[in-house]
C-alpha cells in the first residue's frame, strides 16, 4: 500500500511540474508559425501566462495581410487532461458580413481526455446560441443553432434536420 502510495504521489508531482514548467508560451508562437503557414497571422497586445492558463488580450486576426477579426480576450486552460479555449468579443470585419455573424460575444471550446477526437464548441453571439462538435478524426465539422436570434446574414450557408438549422462541412 506504502509503494502505490509513492507512485500515486509521484504520478501528482511530476503532473504539476509539467503543467507548471509547460513553456505555454512557446506552444503558443509555435501555433502562430503554424498559421503563418495558412497565411493567418495573430497580432497581439498582451499574453499573459499563469500556472494553468494562457491568457491574450487584444488579439487581431489578419488572413493574406487583410484585417478579418479582432478578439478581445482568448484564455487557454489546460489540465493536459482537459484543455479549454475560451474566446470573448469577436468583431468581424463588415467585409465578410455575408459569410459570418458581424459580433461572437463568447465562444468556448472544450477537449477532454474521454474524448481525445472530438472538440465541444459552444458560442454566442448576434445569431443567437449555437452547440457544435469538431471531430479531428473525420475532419468534420458540425454546429447545431440551438437558440437562433438573428441569422439572415449566415441563413444562405444552414441546412435544416429534424434538429433545426445547422451548418457541416469538411476541412
């Protein structure tokens, strides 16, 4: 009992070292290189690093050198476990108003262990509520309109079900 005692202990400290010495911000800039990659560039005010979290501030959001978003607040959390994403003030440019909503108040993404391939979205915004899945093993992408408020801007790019309106495709 004594032995699976120290294991146990060792298993937490060497979980909580990890989580504080992960060079959060390095994975970070990693990202960024990746979606340099794509022509995506994230210009940033502040990043701020915690214990768990990573946290940016007045992001803004440029695809080929063309403005398409600024983002208030991103905060990243991480339990390696269980890794949150959560987005606050998304403001589209007026350009893409036909393709996107103009303003996401919230957005959270969540990914756990007891799902490694799937990612739960959840959002807000000015077309009201919308729950959806991201599954990184099919590649697909899937968000049911639970709540809708204002859609006639994304209305052209919904299917319907039996659920209601939705919007799938593949990446």
């Amino acid at each position: 009992m004594q032995m699976v005692k120290k294991a146990v202990l060792f298993l937490l400290v060497f979980w909580f070292a990890t989580l504080i010495f992960m060079p959060k911000k390095q994975l970070y800039y990693t990202l960024e290189n990746e979606l340099l990659k794509q022509d995506i560039v994230i210009n940033e005010e502040s990043i701020d690093e915690g214990i768990f979290s990573l946290n940016i501030k007045g992001a803004k959001v440029y695809a080929k050198g063309i403005n398409i978003a600024s983002v208030d607040e991103i905060s990243i959390f991480t339990l390696l476990f269980y890794n949150s994403v959560n987005v606050k003030n998304i403001l589209f440019d007026d350009s893409l108003k036909n393709f996107v909503p103009s303003k996401v108040d919230k957005t959270v993404a969540i990914n756990s262990i007891l799902s490694p391939s799937k990612v739960f979205i959840t959002t807000l915004g000015t077309f009201g509520l919308a729950e959806g899945v991201v599954d990184l093993g099919t590649n697909n992408l899937r968000i049911d309109i639970v709540d809708e408020k204002d859609i006639k801007t994304i209305k052209s790019q919904l299917k319907k079900d039996e659920k209601g309106l939705y919007y799938e495709t593949s990446f």
